[in-house]
C-alpha cells in the first residue's frame, strides 16, 4: 500500500511515525555520481497498512492490485491540455547538443566503461540499489545509442525496484549539497516496461525542499507549504493506467478515527510536529491524493515510451500551480489550479527515476524495466526525431 509505517530520516532519534515511499523509501540512499560519502538513511523498517480513504469523482480512483493509493483520488480535476507546458514537439537537442535550458542529459553511453565507472561518475546525487546488479545495471538493450540503465527487480534482490535521483546543486552534485532551485522543472525519460510486467509502487517524481533533507520524511503529515513539495506519476497494476500522486496543504486526509485502525495517529502528529507541520485541525494521517484523466490513459508494455512530465510552482498565496504529462509527443494529462508552496523560498530542485517496488509489494515477480535518453530541464524539451 502506499501507507508505509516507516523512520524518517530526521526521526530516527526521535521514534517511528507513518510514512510513505514517495517520500522516504526502505533502504538507505547511496551517495551518486561524482561524490564521496557514505549512505543516508531514509527510513528503517517498513509496514503496509490502511485504508484507501475518500474516493471521488471518475472510474480510475484505485490503483487496485493487492495494494490501496491512500489519501483521496480525483478522476477529474485536469485535461488533456499541455497544462505546465508543451512536451509535444520534438527535440533537435542531444547529450553530445544540450539545449542551454538542459539541466541533465544522460543517455547511459558512459557505461560502455562499466555500470560501476558509470554511476561514480555520474551527475546523480544519489541512488537506492545502485550497489546491487539486481536492483540496477547496464543493458545493451538501449532506445538509442549502446546503452540503457536496466531495473530487473531480480529475485536475488528480494523483486526490489530501484531509484536514481537527481538535485540541482549549487556546485558539485553530492549528498548534502547546497540547493538552487526553479519554479519550474520539465523531465524525460524513455523507458520499457518489459511484456510481463505488472506493477510499480512509485514511478517518475519532480519535486523540492527549502533544505536538502527536507525533500525525505514527509509522508503521513499535511504539507505547510515552506517545506517541500512535488508530485509523482505512478499507474495502476496490471492495467497500468496512469495518474498524479501528490501532497499539498489543503489536501484531503483520514482522519484519526480512521488513521487509527491501521497506524498510530498521534505518533504521526507528533512526528510531523518536529517538521514544522503540526496537525492542527486534529489528528490525522496524510497520504498523497490522486488525479487519473478522464478517459483514462495506460502505459504500453514491451513498447519503448517517450514520457515527459512538468510541474510549476504555485504563486504564494495563489492556487496557480500546474502538472502535466506527455506520452510519445501527445498530451496525456494535466492538472491546474494546484497550491503546493506559500513561500516563495520553496523551489524545485529534485528529480526521482525511480521504479520503486519492495519485496512485500510485488508477490515475487520481477517487475522489469528500461530506461534511456533521460532529460531535465527548465523548458520543455520533447521527444528524439
């Protein structure tokens, strides 16, 4: 389910409280690319639980499987407008090219030197199961050029996804890094799911945080607006219709009476508490609330995909904020009028590729997928000729 009971990363000396994967997942990210620096931890152990919450409007409100979204789903809410930006046109711009706006281009090349050589080399901040070749590795099996990033979710690896993420740092990309940040991010990447797939947990994320470590622990609480903030793509199992996940201040949350049946609500307050987030309306417990389109949209399989998303800030004290996806070109989804921050401090400054799937999620099958051509950026930048 996407209500994980987990530690936060600031909470490890202050007890558990519920949080999601979206936010903080099961293992401990590893410092990436061309850094030092050990392993940060986002969380001990983790246990599924809960109900799905409210459900409103539209025919794509649960994510079904064994597993329940959490929070509140929308089926309306957005169109099939280009919403935060064009990603329909296509891009003349390569890695060997970047577009000035680019701020990532990896199409995995590198890793004709070894995934290892690769991943050290790399300006991702950091990754969870970059260490282990059945969470995460190199393929031949690429969408252009030699080579592609490949998540087997091995069942030597427990079936575990894995997460490559990216910050905007203000110098050298590393763990801890001082942030710079934009009131808009646009990201690409093609990937392959592979015949028999089936499921995700969590899937391609923008986002930011005030500080660094603010991005992590979030789960469970009601965002202030000052802290962090971001949405998520993920989709459905088996049908693998798409939607937005996301936090923001006046989303919807079960109550603690609810709360109560599958966590501890008052743990979870006083967690959010020490993070400037305080329940103030009573107990609670916050998990992202979902936008799916209308009709709804699906991921092929075996097929590559050119995905691109993009999410823009709110006006402080306006309900401006907008995100949208496109699949191969052609508008997908899109939603309007989103209040995510009220400071104007908070900017985006992450990005997650993640295909995101633990042991318990997935009833021991590989969930494979491929990744390439991968893109960030402050404009949009469309699909490869």
């Amino acid at each position: 389910m996407r209500k994980l009971v987990a530690l936060s990363l600031s909470a490890l000396a202050l007890g558990a409280f519920a949080a999601c994967s979206s936010d903080e997942e099961g293992d401990s990210p590893s410092s990436g690319g061309a850094n030092s620096g050990g392993s940060t931890s986002s969380g001990g152990t983790t246990s599924s639980g809960g109900s799905a919450g409210t459900t409103s409007t539209g025919g794509t409100a649960s994510t079904g499987g064994t597993t329940s979204t959490g929070g509140t789903t929308s089926g309306g809410g957005g169109t099939t407008s280009g919403g935060g930006g064009s990603g329909g046109s296509s891009s003349s711009y390569d890695c060997k090219n970047p577009d000035p706006a680019w701020l990532l281009c990896e199409d995995f090349e590198g890793m004709s030197a070894g995934f290892a050589p690769w991943l050290a080399a790399s300006k991702w901040t950091e990754n969870i199961g970059g260490q282990n070749p059945g969470r995460m590795t190199s393929s031949t099996e690429a969408h252009a050029g030699g080579f592609a990033l490949y998540m087997p979710a091995a069942a030597s690896a427990g079936y575990q996804g894995a997460d490559l993420m990216f910050r905007t740092c203000t110098g050298q990309n590393k763990s801890g890094c001082a942030l710079t940040g934009y009131d808009q991010l646009f990201f690409r990447a093609y990937f392959k799911l592979a015949a028999d797939h089936q499921r995700v947990h969590h899937f391609l994320s923008i986002g930011g945080s005030k500080d660094y470590w603010d991005a992590y622990g979030n789960a469970g609480c009601r965002p202030s607006g000052a802290r962090h903030m971001g949405t998520t793509v993920d989709f459905k199992p088996t049908s693998h219709e798409t939607f937005f996940y996301t936090y923001f201040p006046s989303m919807k949350c079960d109550p603690g009476s609810t709360c109560s049946n599958y966590a501890n609500p008052q743990a979870i307050c006083d967690g959010c508490a020490t993070k400037g987030m305080p329940c103030t309306s009573g107990l609670e417990c916050c998990w992202g609330n979902n936008f799916a389109p209308t009709p709804a949209v699906a991921l092929p399989l075996d097929k590559w995909v050119c995905f691109e998303m993009s999410m823009k800030a709110n006006t402080p004290g306006q309900a401006d904020g907008e995100m949208a996806y496109f699949i191969d070109g052609k508008p997908a989804h899109s939603k309007k009028d989103v209040s995510w921050r009220t400071s104007a401090d908070l900017k985006l400054n992450m990005v997650r590729l993640q295909h995101y799937n633990e042991t318990s999620d997935v009833k021991s099958h590989s969930n494979r997928i491929w990744f390439d051509d991968v893109v960030v950026s402050t404009k949009p930048i469309g699909c490869l000729p």
